[in-house]
C-alpha cells in the first residue's frame, strides 16, 4: 500500500510539471493547435466573449475576401500586437467591442484580449480567430488591447505591463508560430516582417498606441523571449 501511494504520488508530481496547454478552441470549436508541455505560467485569463455568431463568422469572411484575397475565419497566430483602448474602463470597451457589426455593414472591430487598469486580463475571442483590430495584418496577429490612453496620455499601468508579459510569454510557448511584437503604432516598421497584406489601396489608419514608452518596457522585459522587435 506505502509503495503504491508513493507511485501515485510521483505520477502526480510528474503531471503537475508537464501540465498540457488546453488548446485553443477555434469557432467552429476544433482545436487550433497541438498540445505541448508548459514550461511558462499561464496568467488567469477570463473569459468575457462577445458576440460570436454566425453573422459574425459571416462578416469575417467578407472582411477577409475584401483585404486579403481570400475568406478566413481562423488565423495562424505570427504576431502579437499590442494597443490601447483611449478609453478609461473596460466594460465600456466590452460593449463596443460585443456587437458584430459596425454601421457599415462591416465586421466590428474586436481584438482577441483586453487587459483592465489592474492587470486583469480577459479573453474576448478564441485565441485564433480573426478579429480586427489591426489593419493589414489581422490575418496572422493577435491583438491585446490595454485600458487607457484616453487622449493620447501615455498612462499604461505597471499591472497592465506585468499583465502583457505573462499573456505575451504564454502566447509565444502556446503558438510557436508567433514570431513578432510590436505597439500598433509601429504598423509601418512592422512591413519588413513581411506580414502586411491589404487588397484596398490607400486603406490605412495613423495611430499612435500605446506609446513608446510602454512598447520600450515592454521589449526590456521580454528580451529573452525570442520575439523581433521595431524600434519604440
């Protein structure tokens, strides 16, 4: 009896450190990708999805056929790219974010994650799916949004800078794929990835999200994690 407890304790040691990442699921609920040894801490993530319909499945793939040529409703995760809200609480961001189309007809706006003041960190969408938040690249980037930056103030929080690293670093073991990150504002920098694609000339956005000073913490603390950056 002593023996056998002792097994079944080591098999549960054993398992609590190769804990499998759950996958990652996609809309039409198969897995988006395999499962593999955690080496890095997931951060608690909740979740606060919005709207995911079959109006909203339909307008990703008019979205996607418009820009990039093709219909798509799931993404292969090769960048993170990190905004904020110019807002000053999140669930006035939820609520925009919910509704699946805009006034045009169009796809919402909606990124995969939204990070509160505090550091809490809610999931909004299946980590795959094409949200759009980013143009010319929502068709390979997951997209963080910070609460914040209401008039262009750079007043990301620390909370919310420890809150990206963990999401970011859990991310880039989750999907090897990724390869990049970089702040919305580096959007044309971020052209030498590669990754840009849009099929509508002359369709482009200024920003300036979410700072330089946010991005230059952010790539110090994550400069062992194998990521290329663009200058903040």
């Amino acid at each position: 009896m002593k023996l056998f407890l002792m097994s079944l304790l080591l098999c549960f040691s054993v398992f609590a450190f190769t804990e499998a990442v759950k996958p990652a699921y996609a809309f039409d609920g198969k897995p988006a990708e395999v499962n593999l040894p955690r080496t890095v801490t997931a951060p608690i993530i909740i979740d606060k999805p919005v709207r995911l319909t079959e109006q909203r499945e339909q307008l990703m793939r008019e979205y996607a056929k418009k820009h990039y040529g093709s219909e798509m409703t799931e993404i292969v995760p090769q960048a993170v790219i990190v905004h904020w809200t110019e807002s000053p609480e999140w669930k006035g961001v939820h609520d925009y974010f919910y509704k699946e189309a805009r006034a045009d007809s169009t796809l919402n706006v909606c990124s995969q994650f939204l990070v509160d003041r505090d550091g809490t960190i809610y999931r909004l969408t299946p980590e795959t799916m094409l949200d759009r938040h980013a143009i010319g690249y929502n068709w390979c980037a997951i997209g963080i949004e910070n609460v914040g930056g209401v008039k262009n103030a750079e007043d990301l929080t620390e909370a919310q800078l420890q809150a990206n690293v963990a999401l970011i670093r859990y991310l880039k073991e989750k999907y090897p794929t990724i390869r990049y990150m970089w702040g919305h504002y580096q959007q044309i920098a971020a052209k030498q990835s590669g990754l840009y694609k849009e099929k509508v000339p002359g369709y482009f956005n200024p920003k300036v999200d979410p700072g330089p000073k946010f991005m230059q913490a952010l790539q110090t603390e994550l400069k062992t994690a194998g990521l290329k950056f663009y200058k903040p």
